[in-house]
C-alpha cells in the first residue's frame, strides 16, 4: 500500500472563547489518498473550514496528528509550513481574498514571495495561469473593477501559478450565481483531471455527489463518510 497523501488521526482543535474553550473538532479521524476529490458537507459551525484550515497547515491541531506523505508536520516550523504550502497547495476561499491594492497579475505573483521560483518564471507562470482562466485582457485591472467570477478566476489563477499538487477550497462558489458556480467548478474538477488532490466544501449536493470521497460533519466531528 502506498503511504496516503493526508493523514489524519485523532485530531482536536477548540477555540478560546471569554473565559472557557469552545470545542471546535474533536477527534478527526481521515485519510485521503493522493489524486482523490474529497468534499466536505455539513451545517455551519460543525468545523469544516477549521478542519481545511488544518490541512492546509494554516492553522495546528491542539492534539492529534497531521500527516503529509507521511511525515509528521507538527514539528515544522512556521517559516518550513510558509515554504511547503507555497510549493504545496493551491487555496480558493468563498470571498476570494484577492488583495484591493494589487492588479490582477501582481495577485496571481503573490504566491511566489514563499517560493524558491526566479522572478522570471514566477512572471511567466502567473501569467500563463492568467491566460487559462480567460482574463489576460483584465491582467492590470484591481479586484474591484471585477465581477466576482473574474475574482474567483482569479483566486483560481492564483492557486493554479504555483502548480499545486493539492487544491483546497472553502466554498468556492458560496458567493456566486450558479452559471458561474458551475464555470469556477469545471476549472477544479481539469484540476483533478490533471491528478492533482482537491479537498472542496460544500452545501451544494450536485458538487458533492460529482466528489468520489465524501465525508459530513456535525457538532466537530465526522459523522457521515461516503
Ligand atoms: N479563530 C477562531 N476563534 C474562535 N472561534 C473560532 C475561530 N475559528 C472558528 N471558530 C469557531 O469554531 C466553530 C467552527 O468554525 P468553522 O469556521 O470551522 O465552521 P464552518 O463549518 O466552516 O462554518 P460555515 O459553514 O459557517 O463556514 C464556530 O463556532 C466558530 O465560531
Ligand atoms: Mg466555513
């Protein structure tokens, strides 16, 4: 068997809130291999972008373990996290999380600040992503002179530029119309295609039935796997 991409065991997190902990997951329990599409369901509140945010090493666990490849990322540094996301994973967030104050072509460069890619071919990556969202006529244009397909596109184009073998996205389409839901989603499902591993959340059943693992969380906990 190989080792799984993401493993996850036993994994807890809770938030302070005033003077107690609010327990946030508790005990998460999940392997996903690589080239999988995995999508989480569940109501709001129940943990999943916690849980997202935990496999995308931007937030720890406060017990348990989280495994990449294998390899236990606890004791990596900030600074180690910093660099392997930017090799690692492409994030796509609900509210896109473009920067106001740069053009489209300096959004999509932003990842490459963490990467160890010359400046030359961070330009050519990102504009090549650029390209393959079909925005390369709004390259210096800000985010707010988009519609929020173009600045989900993108926040697409942004998570693509630094070729990713891992996707994950927050409710992507959460902020869109469904015709251009639906054009946002075939641009991750060529992702997969492509064999990268995409983790997706989701309150939309046609995105979750399209995902081959699926899994639904209540109350912080996994409560349905597919
Ligand atoms: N940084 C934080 N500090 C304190 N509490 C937090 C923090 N982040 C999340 N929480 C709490 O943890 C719980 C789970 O939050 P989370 O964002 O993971 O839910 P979610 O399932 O993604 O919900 P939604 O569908 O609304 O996005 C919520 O009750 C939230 O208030
Ligand atoms: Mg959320």
């Amino acid at each position: 068997m190989p080792t799984p991409l993401i493993q996850l065991r036993g994994v807890c997190k809770s938030y302070p809130i005033h003077d107690r902990r609010v327990d946030v997951l508790t005990g998460i329990n999940l392997v996903v291999e690589s080239g999988t599409f995995l999508s989480i369901m569940g109501p709001s509140g129940s943990g999943k972008s916690t849980l997202l945010n935990i496999i995308g090493t931007l937030d720890r666990p406060d017990s348990g373990e989280f495994l990449f490849n294998g390899k236990n990322m606890q004791s990596a540094s900030d600074t180690q996290l910093s660099r392997f996301r930017s090799r690692t994973i492409g994030f796509v967030f609900q509210n896109f999380n473009l920067i106001p104050g740069l053009s489209v072509l300096n959004n999509v460069k932003l990842p490459f600040l963490y990467a160890s890619v010359s400046r030359l071919s961070a330009e050519k990556r990102a504009l090549e992503a650029i390209e393959s969202v079909g925005l390369a006529h709004r390259m210096d244009h800000k985010p707010s002179e988009l519609s929020g397909g173009e600045m989900q596109r993108v926040a697409i184009a942004r998570a693509i530029a630094i070729q990713p073998s891992i996707i994950l996205a927050d409710e992507p389409t959460g902020n869109l119309d469904s015709k251009t839901g639906s054009e946002i989603l075939s641009y991750i499902k060529a992702l997969h295609d492509q064999g990268a591993t995409v983790i997706i959340i989701t309150h939309d059943q046609q995105v979750a039935d399209y995902t081959q693992q699926r899994i639904h969380l209540l109350d912080g906990r996994i409560a349905e796997r597919l």
